[in-house]
C-alpha cells in the first residue's frame, strides 16, 4: 500500500490554510532532521569519544560526530515520515513538515534513506566498522523497533525505545577506539535510566495530545498515579547509578559533586512529583508550549525541565574532566 494511502484524510489533504502549497523551504528539510534532539545526540558522542581517552586527529573526530549527527538526523526523518498521521492530531507536532503538507512523505522517507547509508558508510571507512555497526543498528532501532512497532503497541515504548537515545556515547567510544568498555556502556545506561522519568513527567500533561492519536504513553494505560510512582521509582534507581563512574574512574571530583547534588535535586522533584496530582483531568497544558502548563501539572514540568539541565550539566562535567587531562599537543 502507497504512503498516502495509509495516511489519514488530514494528512492527505491538508487545511484550506494549507491548500496552496509552496515548495519546502530548506528550513522544513532541517526540520525533519529533529536539530534540538541531534543537538542532545551529539553532545553525548563527544563526550563518549574524548572519555575514551584515546588520541584521534581532529578531522576524524570531527567525521565520527558528523556521522553521529547525521545518523540521528537520519532517524528523525524516518520517524517523522512513517508518524505523520498521528503527528498530525497532536498539538505539539502538527506543525511538522510532513504532516502541515510542506514536504511530501516519499521526500522525507527518501532524505532518511539516503543519510542513513551515507552516515553509515562514512563511519566505517573513516573511523572503524564497530562504530559503523553500532550507528546503523542504531538507526534502525530507533526508526523501525522504537517509531513502527513499540510506539503503537505498548506503553513500555519509551523504556525499550530509550535505547536508542542513549547509545551516542558509545558509539562515540567506539570511533575513538575501537572498543566498547564498561564505561562506555556506563553511560548509556545512564541516559537509558533517565529516559523514562524525563518522558513521563512530559506525558503526564501531554497526555490528551497521545489520547487523540492513540499512542499508548503511560498516564493513559496504567493511570497518572500509576505514572508518578513510575517515575518516583525510575528516579530512585537512575540518581545512585550516576554516581557509579566515580567507582570505575570515569568520572572525578567535580563529577561526583555534580551528580550528588543534581541527584538530591532530581530526587526531590521526583517526590513533590508523585504526591502531586499531575496528569489527571485539567492538569494539561495552557497552550501549545512545553513549559506553559496548568497550576496541577507544574510538578511534572519542574522535572521534565530538570531533567534535561541535569543531564547536560554530567555530561559536560565529564567532558571538561577528560578534556583537561589532554595535553595541549594532543589537540594539533
């Protein structure tokens, strides 16, 4: 069956506000590509790959994070191909390219393929095939296991789908090295434990936008309080996992006091979290913003906000750790 076909009325025939089609402006093309979620992607690579502590010319470096950039890229245009007939019944995404009628679904699948491969082979005959596999597996995790399958099927889509979000350190590793290591795997598991607290605490007041495309997100399967305990216990086991690269000597002083202090902070908002009442009837959104939401669903944004400069503020921790243990020479 052709794309359009599987497609809803609303995606097929956009608004009459969107009858007149004008052609896709290069800003709808970068669009596809997700570059808020590819900046995280790329963060996290070069953090793997400077933790590896192996010397690579900068000019390799810099291909094995734009294959890394490139490769989620990559996905996020496949995502929004094959999604855009639920994207176009929630709020927060129906403005996308595909679903608003500014690019056409065979484009962005097309675009998709096409820096799949070449992400792909340019990481595997720059820098090493281990790398190369690990993105492509990647890639394919996130657009087929996590976009076509789990997304519709369980509310468990983010905790198995998380995978793919957390394996840009180490495929970072990986390029640097050769090798994948318990640290490397380390921080991937990190950013697997934080997924699911930081996207249910989002579903809790996004909820009636999954409701109305008929995505299975937590809050509407096992409830909001169900939810918040969720996320409650999640939190109690991510924030004792981030302190765990000081043991194997990833991570240092500064490290440690990032992650201890951040993790009292998480722990906190997790709790105020579960004794709130987000997620239930009219703790939604105000709007179409992220961040402008209800008195009852303030909770819930407090963490998934946190949640995001927590992240950031260990990886960066870590990079600038390792970063500093260069010599200058190294960087030549």
């Amino acid at each position: 069956m052709a794309m359009s076909e599987a497609l809803p009325t609303a995606v097929q025939t956009p608004s009459k506000h969107a009858a007149i089609k004008a052609p896709a402006r290069w800003q709808d093309f970068v669009q596809l590509l997700k570059p808020r979620v590819m900046s995280l992607v790329v963060f996290t690579g070069l953090t793997g790959l400077v933790c590896a502590g192996r010397w690579v010319h900068p000019f390799l470096a810099g291909i094995a994070i734009l294959c890394i950039a490139v490769g989620a890229g990559a996905s996020g245009a496949l995502n929004m191909w094959y999604d855009a007939d639920i994207d176009a019944k929630m709020r927060r995404t129906r403005g996308r390219p595909v679903p608003a009628g500014r690019v056409q679904s065979a484009d962005a699948l097309a675009l998709g393929v096409v820096l799949s491969l070449f992400s792909v082979m340019l990481m595997g005959m720059a820098l090493n095939w281990l790398a190369a596999g690990l993105l492509a597996f990647t890639i394919v995790f996130y657009a087929v296991v996590y976009t076509m399958w789990l997304k519709r099927w369980t509310a468990q889509n983010i905790v198995i789908g998380g995978l793919a979000g957390a394996l840009p350190p180490v495929i970072g590793w990986a390029a640097a090295s050769g090798s994948v290591p318990l640290n490397a795997w380390l921080l991937c598991a990190i950013i697997f434990m934080w997924t699911p607290p930081h996207f249910w605490a989002l579903s809790l007041y996004t909820s009636e936008d999954y409701k109305k495309a008929g995505v299975p997100m937590m809050p509407l399967v096992a409830g909001p309080a169900s939810t918040r305990k969720q996320i409650l216990i999640y939190s109690l086991l991510f924030t004792p996992l981030c302190l765990t690269p000081v043991l194997t000597g990833l991570g240092g002083l500064a490290y440690l006091a990032v992650s201890a202090l951040g993790g009292v902070v998480f722990l906190l908002l997790a709790f105020r979290l579960f004794r709130s009442k987000a997620g239930e009837t009219g703790a939604q959104r105000n709007d179409d913003g992220l961040y402008d939401v209800r008195a009852g669903a303030k909770d819930a944004r407090n963490l998934f906000a946190f949640s995001i400069l927590y992240l950031t503020l260990l990886f960066a921790t870590l990079l600038v750790e390792h970063l500093m243990t260069i010599k200058p020479l190294e960087l030549l």
